[in-house]
C-alpha cells in the first residue's frame, strides 16, 4: 500500500506556511498539517475567504494553532510585508501553493504578466524573503506546486513577462515550467544547508483553478462545461493534496524531486503520491540560472548565503 496522509509523522513544534490556503489544495495542506500538530499560518489574498477557511479548518481540528496572515502574490509590497511581520523566525515548512491557471492577460501591482508574477515571481520573492527562517530550521522543506502541463512550453528568456504574444495556455505552462526551473536552482544553491526544495504536481484535481479562467474571460459556456468535467474526472482535494504533503513531510525526500499522482507505479493523474514525467528542459542547469538571476533583477529580491 502506498503513502497515505496516515503516515504524516508528528508535527508538533515546526512552523508551516501555506500560500493559497483559502480553498481547494492549499486548504486541505494547511488542514492536514495543522491536524499532525504543526503551527500553521494560512497565507491568502483575501480577508473574508481566508478568516472562513480559517474557521472551518478550526472546526475541523479545534485543537489546531493555526491562524491567518494575509499575502498577495501580485503585489511585491504584499509579499515583502508578510516576510517583514514573520521577522527571521523559523520556518520548517513552506508551501509554494497559490496558483492562477490560463486567465485573460493581464498585470500584477508591479507590471509582470499576472501567471508568471504570481505563479513565480511571487514565489520567488516570498522565499527567498523567508530564507533566513528555512535555513534556521534544522530540516526546512520548500514545496512548490507546479503542473503537468509544464509540459506545454518552456520559459522564454527573451520574453517572460509575454510583451510579444500573450497565449493563456502557453504563459500558464511556461510559469509552472519557471516553478521546476526554480526549484532546481534553489536545491543547487542550498546543498549541504539542509533544506529541501522539492516540486510537485497534483494530477486533475478539483479546484477553483479550472474554472476561473473561463469566467474571468467571460466566458459561462466553457466555465459550465469545465466545471462538469472536473465534477466527473478530477480527483479530490484531498487525493489532489497528497503530493504536496508527502514532499512537506515524508522522510527522505530528494532534492530537486517531483512528486506527482501514480497508481501501482505507474504516472496517473490521479493515486497516491509518485514520480511524475518531467520535461528535461525543467533541468537545465545554465537556464535555471538565467532565469534565477532575472528574477532577481524583475523583484529585487537577493537571497542569503548559507553558511
């Protein structure tokens, strides 16, 4: 039998982030740490969204410390000042979660294209502004959810905020691309630190994801027909959430890896958590490393050396 969220170890005493917490993946990886004992905070854009995940998280598991700090990955402020209240303290784990999927163009607080500001750089930004926290932890994890459908396309150094040609498809697979791409400079430059920046992929899973871009594009024809399919296809939360937690809490998590759905060994979209596809242009070491740099340069934000 395969990894389950029953083999979560005890959590008590570490420290969770978790972005995009109010709904769908990111509640159900916020709740199931919370349940195992860690202290976890809910990172989400919205007040009311997130005080009612809040809320149902502690009806859940009313024994659970857990409580909401508001972060906008879209504006750089909103992420600076989330790490400035968190202040250096220890953090074991981070989940990279929130996530906007094939929405019409349009642009961040700070001018990026809004699926690789969000999907990304905000991540980016966010961790390497909590990096002092992850390093002072004895054995941090960094968990940054990307997609399958990284498959679509890599990221375009010449291009990345889609000033040429904006296709929704095509830039939502380029920043889940930049989020391995990420990744596998961030396990390079933290080895012999001990933390582990791992990836992931949730399969089809049933969230907000499938069907907001249809309707932020106005489009009710496609939201219903998106949300019935989901309704028949799609996994559930929880299964959809059971990369993300075994890659936050498993033993022996490999840098650099890539968690996905498989079924006795083979790669699904859907099962228990295993060893996705992954595009071999996500392992490029000189891209990785011109990408890291841009992001630097696109939000200013350096990350530390460890010792």
């Amino acid at each position: 039998m395969g990894w389950t969220v029953r083999d979560i170890p005890e959590l008590k005493g570490r420290a969770a982030v978790v972005t995009g917490a109010n709904s769908g993946l990111g509640y159900v990886t916020a709740l199931e740490l919370a349940r195992h004992g860690a202290r976890v905070v809910l990172a989400c854009r919205d007040q009311r969204r997130g005080q009612a995940a809040l809320d149902r998280l502690l009806g859940e598991v009313p024994e659970a410390d857990a409580e909401l700090r508001l972060l906008d990955l879209a504006d750089l402020a909103s992420v600076r000042a989330f790490a400035e209240d968190w202040g250096g303290r220890r953090l074991d784990i981070l989940v990279n979660n929130a996530g906007l999927m094939a929405i019409p163009r349009s642009r961040t607080a700070d001018g990026f294209e809004t699926q690789f500001g969000v999907n990304h750089l905000g991540h980016f930004a966010l961790t390497g502004l909590l990096l002092e926290g992850l390093l002072a932890a004895p054995a941090a994890r960094v968990v940054t959810v990307s997609s399958l459908l990284h498959w679509v396309a890599n990221v375009d150094l010449r291009d990345l905020n889609a000033e040429r040609k904006y296709r929704r498809w095509v830039a939502y697979g380029r920043s889940k691309t930049a989020n391995l791409l990420f990744t596998h400079e961030l396990a390079r430059r933290l080895s012999g630190s001990g933390v582990v920046a791992a990836a992931v992929h949730p399969g089809y899973a049933e969230t907000e994801l499938q069907t907001k871009g249809p309707r932020l594009a106005g489009s009710s024809f496609q939201e219903r027909g998106t949300a019935l399919l989901t309704r028949l296809v799609a996994s559930s939360p929880d299964v959809g959430a059971a990369p993300t937690l075994f890659a936050a809490t498993a033993p022996d998590v490999a840098p650099d890896s890539f968690t996905g759905p498989s079924i006795l060994g083979r790669r699904t979209l859907r099962g228990g958590p295993g060893g996705p596809l992954r595009a071999p242009w996500t392992r490029d070491d000189a891209v990785s490393a011109r990408l890291w740099s841009a992001s630097e340069e696109l939000t200013g934000v350096r990350y530390v050396r460890h010792a």
